[in-house]
C-alpha cells in the first residue's frame, strides 16, 4: 500500500444522516441501509432480550475469539499507520467511533469480518489484505466493516456465527434442528445487510471503479485486478448461473450474496437519487437516476431469496 488514499469528501453525509434520525430511536438503521435490513433492525431490536444475548455474545467471543484478538496486531498510528489513515477517514464519513482493528492471520488470506456486540464491535483485516489492497480498495473493505458497526448489525450477524458453528457442535442433532430453524431467516437477512454494507463501503471510497476492483480482488486473489473486464465477468457469471441452474433454495444459506450480485448492486446504488441525496454531490446531467422503490425492486431482483 504504497499510493496515498484519494481525498473524497462527503460533506453533506453526517447532516443528512442526523437530519434523518431527528425525532428517531438510536437503533434505526442509516439511510443508505437497504429496506428489509432497516426493517428487521427495528423489529428485533424492539425486543426484550437484547441484554440476554449481548452477554451471550459477549462470552462467545471472549471463549472463542479471545486468543485471536490477543494475539493480532492492533492497527494504529504505530502498526499500520497506513491503514490506520484509511481507518479514520471510513469512520469520520459513517460518523462512528473508531472501532478495535486487528491484523491477523487466517486461512482465507483476502478477509475482513466484524464481530461483537453494538457496545464492544471489532474488525479483523487478514494479512492479504494489508499487503495487496491498494488504499482506495482498502477503503472499501474497511469500510463495508464499518458499515456494520454503523448499521447496528453487530449482535445479528454474531448470532449467525454461533448459529452456523458453535451451537451444533454442543448441541448435537438438537442444535443442528435448532440452528436450521433460525439459520434461513438469518441468512436472508445478512444477504441484506451485506448491501448495506457494500454502499457504505462506497460512500468510504468515493469511487464506483475502485469498489469494483475491491470487490474483484475478494475472488482473484493474487492476479492482477486490472486485467480483468468487470461487464464481461458479470455475462459469464449471469451465464454459468443459468447453465448450472443455480437455484434460490442454494443460496439460502449463503452469508454474501455472490460477488457479480453485489457489483450489480453497488452499481445500481451509485446511479440512484438516493447516492447523490446523500453524498451531496451534483446530479449528471442527461443521466435518469432510480428512484428508491425503483432501487429496492431491482436491488430484491438481484439478491433474492
């Protein structure tokens, strides 16, 4: 990461954002989440149990997690100080403290994941990451993570963490039924929040091509991203999904939608009133933007179930 990060402002982001929640709850959803995130936020957050599993959470993360946050490497003004910049810019244009960031080792070498509570969240970056993401890519990544923190996503999508691994393997046959049960709905959901990720993700960055290319890394690995033909990718990936008959009952238990889905999105995000009422910026000329409905029902098109 040797390039400085692109100076992109967003002046009129924090504004929008507090003018939006006048009169709301602390746990509403930002304006840029998509519809069904906001509106199972508010449900699930409006229940009595939060502190029950907050401290549940809390404990799965400290029996499962804790040697993994001990032994990564804090990203700081001293540890990364280039990331660390990127860090900063991601939480001062989503309006967030400046959450708990670790380098760490993984088996999936281009990874970063959030984790914790609404209280207590941390981002963990791989070791890939750090080396091969130029600063605008990692300005995507970091902030999609931190759109989760932003978006109050925490205890949810910890939730499926346990959901997935930790709850069948004590639980046995029960936990597997019982996991199953929750586990399709919290799929859905987080297929979700990913979108709303991904914008906020976008507004960090300030550059449509550059989430692109960050998005196309997650999959090339190594490769040179800029060899790569982004539309082309998206036809044969459209294709080899009709051909091989890639039905919704498949991705139900997919966290992500697919990463030819998400460019699809994120463009669809970036060309809609929505983008431009919230970064301010001036609106194209002899380009028709989406409305929101417009947004929401192509965005459901892409990533249903």
């Amino acid at each position: 990461m040797t390039d400085t990060l692109p100076d992109v402002a967003i002046p009129h982001l924090r504004d929008y954002i507090e003018e939006q929640r006048r009169g709301k709850g602390e746990e509403d959803a930002p304006p840029y989440a998509h519809p069904v995130d906001q509106w199972i936020l508010r449900t699930l957050n409006s229940l009595p149990v939060r502190t029950v599993l907050d401290r549940a959470i809390d404990a799965y993360i400290s029996t499962q997690m804790g040697t993994e946050l001990a032994s990564g490497i804090p990203i700081d003004g001293k540890s990364f100080p280039d990331l660390y910049q990127v860090l900063t810019k991601c939480t001062e244009t989503l309006n967030i403290p400046i959450p708990h960031v670790y380098a760490m080792n993984s088996p999936y070498l281009f990874n970063a994941f959030t984790a914790g509570t609404d209280e207590y969240a941390f981002i963990g970056i791989t070791a890939g990451l750090t080396e091969f993401f130029d600063p605008g890519e990692a300005c995507f990544v970091i902030g999609h993570e931190c759109g989760h923190i932003a978006a109050r996503h925490m205890k949810y999508h910890t939730l499926v963490m346990i959901l997935a691994g930790t709850l069948p393997r004590f639980l046995g046959p029960l936990g597997a039924l019982l996991s199953r049960t929750a586990e399709v709905p919290l799929m859905a959901w987080e297929r979700r929040s990913e979108i709303t990720a991904d914008r906020a993700g976008l507004l960090c960055c300030g550059d449509l091509k550059t989430a692109e290319r960050a998005l196309v890394r997650l999959v090339a690995g190594f490769a040179d991203v800029d060899r790569v033909d982004i539309d082309d990718y998206l036809e044969r990936a459209k294709d080899l999904e009709s051909y091989h008959g890639l039905s919704g009952w498949q991705q139900l238990f997919q966290t992500h939608p697919l990463i030819p889905k998400r460019i699809e999105a994120i463009r669809l995000f970036a060309r809609s009133e929505l983008y431009y009422e919230i970064t301010g910026q001036p609106r194209p000329t002899g380009l028709e933007l989406l409305t929101r409905p417009e947004l929401d029902r192509r965005i459901n098109d892409i990533v249903k179930p």
